[in-house]
C-alpha cells in the first residue's frame, strides 16, 4: 500500500472518530434533553440489561450514557479552548521573541524555560487547586501549562523567515514592524503549529480528565475523568462505570493523533 493510501485511512479514521464525539456532543441536549446527573432509574444496572439505559446506571441510578454524551461536550470544548488559547499566545511570544531579537528575546524565551522547568499537569494541578474547579479555570490552567511548544516552534521559524527576501522588501517599502511580523511572517510560520495542534488538543483532553479523576473537574459538568473515579468504588463488581468512559477517552485521544499524524506525513 502507497504512503498517500496510508496517509488517507489514517487520517479519515481520525476524523470519523472526532466527528462521531462531535456528534455526540451537539446531539447531548436532543436524545437527553434532562438533567444527565439525575437519578432515573435503580442504582448499578447493567449494560443492555434495561433497553432504556443501554450502557446502565451507576451506583446512584444516573445513566451511563447520557453522562458520556455530555462528557464529550465538556472533553471538547476544553480541549478546544485550551489548545487555540495555547496557540494563539505561543504564536504570539514566539513571533516577538524571533522578529524582535535582542533583550526581548532573551527576556521572552527565559520566561519560557520557566513555564517549561514546570511539569504541565503539576502546574495546571496546582493553579485549579488555587483558584477552584471550573470550566474557565481549567482551561487556563491548561493553557499556561500548554503554550511554550507553540511558542519555541513558532521562533524557530520566525528567525528562519525574518532573513527571507519577502521581508526585506517589506522593510524597503515602509512596513511597520509590528505590520511585517503579523501579516508577512506569521501566515509562514504557523504551518507547523497546525501539525502541533493535535496534540495540544490530546494532552488537554487527557488533562482535565486527570484534574477530573483527582476531583478537581467542574461539580456542575459531567465528565469522563469523574466517571472514571465514580467507577473506582465499585470497580469489582461493576468495572464497565470506569471501562466505558476509558475507552471513549482512549478513542478521542487515537482519533486526534491519527488527525495529527496525517498533517505530519503530509508535509
């Protein structure tokens, strides 16, 4: 099989995946249009044992699957959220930091190795611990854990385009700085963050679902992390309340990187 078949069935199989969670997420509010926390029928039923709850309850009578459709809007809006707001401040410090040069990259770059000597999960544990569990904070937390890669990435090219002859002659014909680094070099430099992209979405995802596992998920959103700690207490008896969310996180985070090894390939 050629690389290009295998660059294709890889990358659609990543998209079929992410747009099946898509799905799920958008059609949450249609096929559950209740409350997914409330308690609808007798607590810890099996899978398939009920027609109407065909993933079960858990221990409190709530349905396993309304929870996990509306865990794959709260998996993709953070995961989403965090990885742009990554990005967008990791372009913005990287395109400084390579175009500027001098004092300011120096300045830029080591409060980037000071963001980088933290473990991410540590920082993003530590800042929701601070500041309390909820949607925004966590999406902060993950995105000051997130932007360094974006940014480094992002300076390394800016250094390598600023010597171009585009430039140049942007400079030539009056061009602000500031008018120079975002609408002649930026547009260039982003190609590889796009192939980053992915993975800060993954790691984002697979964040908030530790945050979540530890108990500092948002109380007011279902989450998969949180349906994977629920499972814990009953894990011997009914191991399917951590099995079924673990594999729908497990199949997110393949459907990003099978998207994100494809934009690798095609380059």
């Amino acid at each position: 099989m050629s690389k290009g078949v295998n660059l294709s069935v890889e990358f659609w199989l990543g998209i079929g995946l992410l747009v099946f969670l898509l799905l799920a997420a958008l059609l949450a509010p249609v096929f559950y249009p209740s409350d997914p926390l409330s308690i609808v029928a007798s607590p810890l039923l099996l899978p398939f044992e009920n027609n109407s709850f065909p993933l079960g309850t858990d221990r409190l009578g709530r349905d396993v699957l309304a929870q996990l459709f509306y865990g794959a809007r709260t998996s993709l809006v953070i995961g989403l959220a965090a990885s742009f707001s990554a990005i967008l401040i990791g372009s913005l410090v990287g395109v400084a930091a390579g175009f500027a040069g001098g004092m300011l990259d120096e300045a830029l770059m080591r409060i980037t190795e000071a963001f980088q000597t933290v473990p991410g999960f540590l920082l993003a544990l530590a800042l929701v611990s601070l500041f309390g569990p909820s949607i925004g904070m966590i999406v902060v937390a993950i995105t000051l854990s997130s932007w360094t890669q974006a940014a480094r990435l992002v300076r390394g090219q800016v250094l390598s385009l600023r010597e171009r002859d585009f430039v140049a002659s942007a400079k030539v014909i009056g061009m602000h700085p500031v008018e120079i680094a975002c609408k002649q070099i930026l547009p260039h430099a982003l190609a590889p963050v796009f192939a980053l992209a992915p993975v800060i979405v993954a790691g984002a995802i697979l964040t908030e679902a530790a945050l979540s596992f530890l108990g500092l998920g948002d109380p007011n959103r279902v989450t998969w992390g949180a349906m994977i700690s629920e499972g814990r207490t009953v894990l011997r008896s009914a191991p399917f309340l951590s099995v079924v969310p673990g594999i729908a996180l497990v199949l997110t985070v393949i459907g990003v990187y099978l998207i994100g090894e494809g934009f690798k390939r095609d380059e």
